[in-house]
C-alpha cells in the first residue's frame, strides 16, 4: 500500500514499457534472467500472448479435462483444437496427457495447483513427464497458486527453463499476494520465446502503480508466510465443517476447495442471495459442485453459515 500511495504522484506519465525494475526484482528472486520474464496484465495475458504467437488452424493444445477453462476458451479464440484428457482423482494424469500428443500439439497446460479442483501434480511426476515430452511441444506450468504450497512441495520447474528447455511457467501477484486488483503476472521462459511474446505485447500493458507494488510485494516475504498460514488454518475450519455436514470435498492445496453440494449452479444462486460468492463448476464438467475460495476467519465463518441455510443443514 506504501509503494502504491508514493507512485500517485506519477501517474500523469505512461508506466514504463519494459517494466525494468519489476522484471529485474523478478529475476534476481528466481535466479533468471531479466530477459527471460515477459510481464502481463494477470498471468491471463500471457495465455493469451502464447494464443497470438503459438496457435492457429490445424494446432491443438492439451489440457486436463477439469483444469482452467481459460486455455480452452483462447484456442478457441485462434481456432485452435482442445485435447481434453481425463484427471485421475481430480488432479493431472500426467502419463495419459503424454499419450495424447499428436504433430499438431503446440502447447501442454498443466495448472498446478490446480484450478478449480486445487490439487497438485508431484515433483517427480514432472521430472518423469519432462523426460519424455517431446521437442516440439512448449509445456506451460501455471503456478498461479505455487506460493501457497510450502517451499518443500515446490516442483522446480524453473529449472526446465534455465537449461534451455520449450518451458513456461507463469506466475501471478493476484493470489498470494493479494493484489488481483491491479492484475499483475508474468511468465519465465527461454529468451527466444520471450522475444517472440514480447513482439505480440502490448506497450503499456502493465500499469505503473502496479509495476511499484509488484516491486514491494516480491520483499515481503512476512505477508507470504502470513498468507500461508491463514489458508492452512482457513484448510483445517473447511475439512472440520464439511466433514459434519457429510458433503464430500476434494482435499485442497490451494486457498479453494471443491465440494460437491448437489445442485452446484442452484446452491451457487442461493448463496448470492445471502451476499456470499461460491462459483458454479458446471463450465467444467462438474455440475454437482461448487468451488469456495478460502478467506480471513470471519469470511470462512459467515460462508460456512450460508452454505448450512441454503442446504437446509
């Protein structure tokens, strides 16, 4: 708040282009280099510059079958096909997605953690599926959520990107950070992919109130850990709640949880009616289900109370 109370003064002048100071802080945090990192306006615009530059009729991506439907709505949007291939308990079948690369496969999505099912993919999951992915095929790792994971559950999937490999990995503030508002993300990967994005970019597509927040929020390591803490206990209250209503859930990783209530898009109406948010998983297969974003105590409280009245609990 600090940072972004001191760049109001400047805000008559056009945010810098390349975004020096972020994307240099970004790289001496991850241990890359400056010329590996494009910038977005979320971690979305980068989906999408991968779209511009990688995509078109006759290419294909692959994706889990209950992964974020944004990949499959910016195929679309470049006339690209969707390989859809089914999660195993919720979470990536990393072998069964090895399987279904054609010569036409451009890009492999794996969201991990995963949106909406908040599940993970193992580190040696990857490193048996990175061994035998083939050359012409770019993997996009989407760790929107990797900070909430504890520092040992980490797969170091920027190493891929260090040695040279067709990797992406993106990466956003909107989460543990806590600052979606300003809609921040960026991507690491290989120079050559980064000047081809950058080429697809937008000059000013990051504002500079949000490069000067970006900047601060990547030296505070206190409000990361904070954050972590507050979702692992917002874990524990969630698992206890549903648990005694009986309602199945898939157990989460990240600071969401996909429970399965019935009648997801009915009870998703009902709770706005009591002025709480849940989304509806129906756009992803999973009609009987709902997913709860994980807030400060109060919130959790007062979810878990419109939850038991609109279900009658």
């Amino acid at each position: 708040k600090r940072a972004m109370r001191q760049s109001v003064g400047k805000m008559h002048l056009y945010p810098d282009g390349d975004a020096y100071y972020l994307r240099n802080a970004i790289a001496e945090k991850l241990s890359v280099k400056p010329t590996m990192i494009v910038l977005g306006n979320g971690s979305n615009e980068i989906i999408e510059l991968l779209g511009h530059v990688f995509l078109t009729h006759g290419t294909d991506i692959i994706m889990g079958s209950h992964a974020f439907l944004i990949y499959r709505l910016v195929a679309a949007m470049f006339g690209a096909g969707v390989i859809d291939v089914p999660m195993r308990y919720f979470a990536h079948d990393l072998d069964a997605m090895l399987a279904a690369i054609r010569p036409s496969t451009r890009i492999v999505f794996v969201s991990n953690p995963n949106n909406p099912t908040s599940t993970v993919v193992e580190p040696a999951d990857i490193e048996r599926f990175m061994d035998a992915v083939p050359d012409h095929v770019i993997v996009c790792f989407d760790e929107a959520y990797i900070e909430l994971l504890s520092p040992d559950r980490q797969p170091d999937t920027l190493r891929h990107v260090r040695e040279g490999r067709k990797v992406v990995v993106m990466r956003t503030f909107s989460k543990t950070y806590g600052l979606a508002g300003l809609r921040l993300g960026y991507g690491i990967m290989p120079e050559e992919c980064a000047n081809l994005l950058n080429r697809a970019r937008q000059p000013f597509n990051v504002n500079a109130m949000a490069q000067m927040a970006g900047v601060a929020a990547l030296r505070d390591d206190a409000h990361v850990a904070r954050t972590r803490d507050m979702v692992a206990h917002g874990i524990v209250f969630f698992e206890r709640e549903l648990r005694s209503l009986n309602l199945r859930f898939v157990p989460p990783s990240a600071n969401f949880i996909l429970v399965e209530v019935g009648e997801g898009r009915k009870v998703f109406e009902a709770m706005q009616r009591e002025g709480v948010i849940v989304r509806p998983m129906d756009p992803y297969g999973l009609p009987s289900y709902v997913r709860i974003t994980i807030g400060t105590p109060s919130e959790n409280r007062r979810c878990m109370a419109a939850l038991k009245k609109v279900l009658g609990k």
